[in-house]
C-alpha cells in the first residue's frame, strides 16, 4: 500500500499546472455527461503543489458553479507526519477556500499522533463551519482503530455528518467489536 501510495504521490507532484487545470476541467466534463450535479472533491493539500491545486480546483470551482456543486475537501495525506508547518499549511488552505478538511490519520506513526491530527481538524472545522471528511483505517490490520477516535470526537462535540470512510480494517475486526463500532457509527450520524 505504501509504495502505491508513494508513486501516486510522485505522480501528482510532477503535474504542471496546466496539466492539473486540464485533468479537472476533464473530470468536470465527464460528471456533467453522466448528469452529476453535486461532486466532491479531495485535493491533496499538502506537496509542493498543494495550494496551488487548491486555487486550481476553485477556480474550476467558479468555472462550474452554475452547473455542478462542487464541493472542495482541504485533504491532508497524512503520509508526512502532523506538526506545527502542517496546521499552518491547513490553515493557509482554509483561508485560500475549502468546504471541509480531510486526512487520512491512520498514517500517522502512532495512535497518539492520530489523536492530535483528528482533535485538530475538529477544532479548525468547528471553529469555521467546515464538512469533515476522513479515511480511517484502510489496512487488514484488526488493530487500525482510528475511526473510534473519529467516533468519539464527533459524539463529544455532538457533530453530526462527519464522512468516514475507507474503513477497510472493519471487516478484520471482532465481531463484537465491529457490531459495538457501527453502533457508534449509527449513533454519531456518520456517512460511511
């Protein structure tokens, strides 16, 4: 999986601005022909392209508006690790125009700095009104149980419509557990 998502990476950094233009503009095209009229949309936030995808992907935005919602995620791929330069950078992507913020904090190297990344995209959504939009968990590994933290900060706060998603651990987990944690899901009003 690392690997996969290393060459991804790669790939999406060696994109000329132009070349990023031109593949959402096509993105948008396709939706439009299939009758999409409501899209949303994870733009890696991080990289040395990240803000500039982001302007990008609003200026397609404005571009589409009176055809297509389209609905811009602020998404941390969360394969670097979560510090002071990185809630800066969300912070700039903020200011720059997101509907939501996003992250994948099952990458992180431990579960404590899982902890941090998740309280910390909870506390800019709700201090902005942003969606909150995570893949949590997507491994075999019955020990990946990030989206409880995701779980239980939504049902602290009393957050309701968090999306969660890539849960591809669930189906290795306990049966008990895994009944206990879409309750949970259920009870937090999650989309999954």
């Amino acid at each position: 999986f690392i690997e996969v998502l290393t060459k991804l990476v790669e790939c999406k950094e060696n994109l000329s601005d132009d070349q990023i233009y031109n593949l959402m503009k096509k993105s948008m095209e396709h939706y439009l022909l299939y009758g999409s009229l409501f899209v949303r949309t994870h733009i890696r936030i991080n990289g040395k392209k990240g803000l500039e995808r982001l302007r990008i992907a609003n200026k397609i935005k404005k571009e589409y508006s009176n055809l297509v919602y389209l609905q811009i995620i602020g998404f941390f791929e969360s394969e670097e690790y979560f510090d002071e330069d990185i809630k800066e950078l969300i912070y700039k992507a903020v200011d720059i125009g997101v509907d939501g913020l996003g992250a994948e904090p099952h990458l992180q190297p431990s579960v404590e700095d899982s902890k941090r990344l998740v309280k910390f995209l909870f506390d800019v959504a709700t201090e902005r009104k942003l969606k909150l939009d995570f893949h949590a968990d997507y491994s075999d590994d019955p020990n990946s149980r990030i989206s409880e933290i995701i779980l239980s900060e939504a049902l602290k706060r009393g957050i309701k419509g968090v999306s969660l998603s890539h849960l591809v651990s669930l189906h290795s987990y306990h049966q008990e557990y895994a009944e206990r944690l879409m309750r949970w899901m259920k009870e937090a009003e999650v989309n999954v």
